[in-house]
C-alpha cells in the first residue's frame, strides 16, 4: 500500500492591476519534495555531467535571473502586446510534484507574468509550515490576525490569508506541490477548497515516472522500500538533497526492482485518479508534463513544445497568453538549448540491470532511456 504522501504550498501573493508576487511555503503532513531556499547555479564542466545525469529537473534553480522587484514589464526589456487581461479569482495555483523541476519553473513563472505586465516582487520560498504566512506576507495581516493564524489549520489559514490580501485589491497565487493520492482526505479537503475559493489551478506531472522515481530515491525522499542513494563504489550515502548543492558529487540509486515496477504501476493509477478528481471539482482540464515545458532548455526545436504548454498555463490561470512573449522569455533564460539530452539510466541507476530486467518483463520498458 502506497503511503499517503505530503501537500506543500508555495504561496505566492499577486496584486491586481500591476501585481506584486510574494513566494512562501506552507504545508499539510509530511515534506518529501522540494526544500525551501535558493541554490546558486552550478558552473563549470562538473555541472555539466551532473545535468547529463539528470538534466532539467534535478536542481533547484539554475538560474540566477530571477527579479525581487519590478515596477513594470519593460525593466526586463518586454512590452506586452495587449494589456494585462485577468480573470477574476482570488487565487491561482500551480500542482506539480516535487522532483520534476518545480522549483524552476516557480521562478520561471514569475518571469512570465513579469513580462506579461506582472510586476514581481519574491521575498523567498519558507520552510513548510503555515507561520510562513506571517513571516512572508506580515503587511497583509493585523496584528490580530497574525494570533488567530496560529489556532487555525491550514485551509482556514489560507482562507484568512486570500481576505487579507483581497483587502487591498490582490489576489493569492500558490504553488501546490502535492504527492497525495486522490483517495487521502486531504486531496478532497483541499481540492474542495480551490472549488469553493474559485482558485485557478494546472497541474503538471513529470512525464517519466522512473526518472521521478530515481531522482526521489537520490535524494532520500522516496521512502522505505524502493531503494536509496549510494556512491560510484555502491556504499550508501547520507548526501541526500545536498548533493545538489556540490556538482562534483556522484550519487547513483541504488533500486529495488520490484518496488519500482510496482510504485511505477501505482503512480500511473493514481494520475489517472489524481486527473479525473481534479476535473470533477472542475479545477483543471488536462494534465502537463514538465518535460514538455522545459524542453526548450534542451533544443532549439523543444521551444514550440514549451511555448504551447505555458500558454495553457498562463491561460489557465486567467492572463491573456501571448506567445511572442512566452518565445522571448524562454529563448533569453541562460540554459536555453544548452543543455545536454537525458542520458541512459545507467549513469545514475546503480543496478540498471536488475532493474532493466525487471522492468520489461512487467512491459514497463518505454520508460528506460539505454
């Protein structure tokens, strides 16, 4: 049986006409996803074999160009086409897993509302707990209500928080970055509290399920049972998420076979349930995958696939998409068509034939990349 698994919120806080963003990080349950502070790049030969491990979705950011404060578009060197056109709702989210680049494509939204009109104001991504709203976004609560946050669980904090900052005429914008499954009471919980609140939401999977799954498992967030990370000698380590910190540092998984085909055979299910809740509460219409989204970083001709999944995106959260813009944000951040395509899962599975064998007796074997 899979185990329930966490829901964190990145709440980003965005103002009407000429917005301001405010990033933070609140959760319900256990993390098992991204951390919470910012990551310099990784530069250097060194950090080119480490994306060749596992290029795009293994690091936090790669990208340093990310605005703290911007009065309008043009400080970026864009003009929107048309003005800024949002549909009303008092919050917006984006639903992706950890472990599928998240973190980056959090800064690379705000970059994309930046140049859509959005400015953008990031004070952080906080820890996971629900006091980050007061640490994060103090100007928008009183000082009552900084006391009565903390008696509250953490839809009622969000609750309070969406009338504080409507308040001054502003909107909530989340990233909710949720591994429950569909049947755990705290998806319906807080799938009935996007619905009732008229937040905006997309969701995106990372597509490969293995490479989420290795990428969990390197960094000692995939649980008991379906392997850990280990060194080029297969001693295991204690690295965990540090290892993104130091690209000189190899960390292959170590797998257990079977537990493997059997969470890849879980996971599938429980998109598949994950979609249809989400779409009964009318929340999204479709899924997207992250691979899609990031492909522009990979090749001149992953641009169009980039630009058509972050206009649906864009839309889905209300803002009149242009994809001129999306095609000149994506084609200025500093790895575009620069980084090196995924390698074979022997450079970071240490067992790769195990599990190789195990996958293709189970028909699993279009997730292998040899």
């Amino acid at each position: 049986m899979v185990l329930a698994r966490a829901l964190c919120l990145a709440c980003i806080v965005a103002c009407g006409a000429a917005e301001d963003v405010v990033l933070l990080q609140v959760h319900a349950g256990v993390q098992t996803g991204d951390a919470s502070s910012k990551i310099s790049p990784h530069v250097g030969i060194p950090a080119l074999q480490a994306m060749a491990d596992d290029p795009v979705y293994d690091r936090w950011s790669h990208s340093d160009h990310q605005p703290t404060r911007l009065s309008d578009a043009t400080s970026l060197g864009f003009v929107p086409e048309n003005p800024l056109t949002l549909v009303d709702a008092p919050a917006r989210t984006l639903i992706v897993d950890g472990c599928s680049g998240s973190t980056y494509m959090l800064s690379l939204s705000q970059r994309l509302l930046v140049a859509h009109g959005v400015s953008v104001h990031a004070v952080g991504e906080g820890g996971c707990h629900k006091e980050d709203l007061i640490k994060h976004i103090p100007k928008y609560l009183t000082d009552a209500e900084k006391e009565k946050i903390k008696d509250l669980d953490l839809t009622q904090s969000l609750k309070l928080a969406v009338e504080a900052v409507q308040r001054n005429n502003e909107t909530l914008f989340f990233k909710t970055n949720t591994q429950l499954q569909s049947w755990d009471p705290s998806f319906q919980v807080m799938g009935t509290f996007f619905k009732d609140t008229g937040i905006k939401a997309a969701l995106v999977f990372r597509n490969n399920i293995l490479d989420w799954n290795v990428c969990r498992i390197r960094d000692c967030f995939a649980g008991s049972g379906m392997g850990h990370p280990v060194n080029e000698n297969g001693v295991e380590d204690e690295v965990c998420f540090g290892r993104r910190k130091d690209p000189n540092l190899s960390t292959w998984a170590l797998v257990n076979p079977e537990k493997m085909v059997s969470e890849i055979k879980q996971t599938e299910i429980d998109r598949v349930e994950t979609l249809k809740k989400l779409r009964e509460l009318g929340l999204v219409t479709e899924e997207l995958y992250s691979e899609d989204l990031l492909s522009f970083e990979l090749s001149s001709e992953g641009l169009g696939r980039s630009v058509k999944g972050w206009k649906k995106i864009l839309s889905s959260w209300g803002i009149a998409a242009s994809t001129k813009i999306i095609e000149e944000v994506l084609t200025q951040e500093p790895l575009t068509g620069k980084l090196p395509q995924p390698g074979p899962h022997s450079d970071v599975i240490y067992n790769i034939d195990e599990v190789e064998s195990e996958l293709r007796k189970n028909g699993l074997e279009h997730y292998l990349r040899t």
